[in-house]
C-alpha cells in the first residue's frame, strides 16, 4: 500500500492583492443602456403639480391663441361636494372659470372637473380620467384642455 500526502490546501490570498476582476464583456455584446432619467411624475406631487403640471398646462392653453390664464395650485373644499382636496384652479378671460381636483396627494387618485362661466357657481363634478391606467403629466394636460376647448372657451370657436 502506498500513502499519499496529503495536498497542501490553498491559503487565502493576502488582503492587499486586488479581487479577480471579471472579464470584460464579449466583443460584439451591447453595451448596457443608460439608466433612463426619472419621469416628471415620479417628483413629489407637491412640486410635480405647481412645478411641472400648471406650467404646461398655461402654455398648452397659450398655443390656442388666448391671453395667460390664471391658475394656481392650492388645497381646500372641493366645489359643490366641499369635501377637502387639492386642485388646480384656473381662470380664463369672461372669468370662466375650472377646477381640476385630486382626492389626495397623488397624480394617480381619483379625479373630478367643475366649471363655472362668470358670475356662476360650479354646479356640476366630472369624473376625470377614470379609466387610464398610467397617469403622465401630457395625458392631464392635453385632456384637461380638450375639456376645456369642448366647452368652446379657448381660442377663436
């Protein structure tokens, strides 16, 4: 019977040696894409809505050929209902005015419309957005203003 020696087993490789490094990626791969950049939306609603969302919003309803309108963001009772909420409200020339409310603190909550030609009260809730599934600052937008043009208060109609 021949013995056999034991192996010598490896040592552990000395702290300052530097870690395999991996090797580089086959010639030919694609590279990585870039991390895309954060969409508008995902900013806190309470920057996202008087930062992003009510600016664009006047320059959408600007490039229909009327004057600025007055908007502002701001939180109270919702019109007609009084229950509380954020909103958008906004006033265009003959002092129409509309209210584009959130239920809470979320682009993506439940939304309502009321408008009020001038020297009238809101009488009415629209639900708004109700069946989209992803919500993004141009669907708000184009939507709220489509509402709005359909009332035929923006430009020459």
């Amino acid at each position: 019977m021949s013995e056999t020696t034991p192996s010598p087993t490896p040592s552990p490789a000395p702290a300052d040696t530097p870690a395999a490094t991996p090797a580089p990626a086959a010639a030919g791969k694609p590279a990585a894409k870039p991390a895309k950049p954060p969409a508008p939306e995902d900013a806190p609603f309470s920057s996202f809505v008087p930062e992003v969302l009510v600016p664009a919003l006047a320059k959408e309803i600007c490039s229909y050929g009327g004057p600025e309108p007055q908007l502002r963001f701001e939180q109270g009772p919702m019109p007609v209902v009084g229950s509380d909420c954020w909103m958008v409200v906004g006033e265009l020339p003959g002092q129409r005015r509309f209210w584009l409310c959130f239920t809470s603190d979320s682009i993506s909550s439940a939304k309502t419309v009321a408008l009020a030609e001038a020297g009238a009260e809101p009488s009415l809730l629209e639900s708004f957005l109700i069946d989209e599934k992803k919500m993004t600052q141009a669907l708000l937008v184009s939507r709220l203003v489509q509402r709005l043009n359909g009332q035929k208060w923006l430009g020459p109609n």
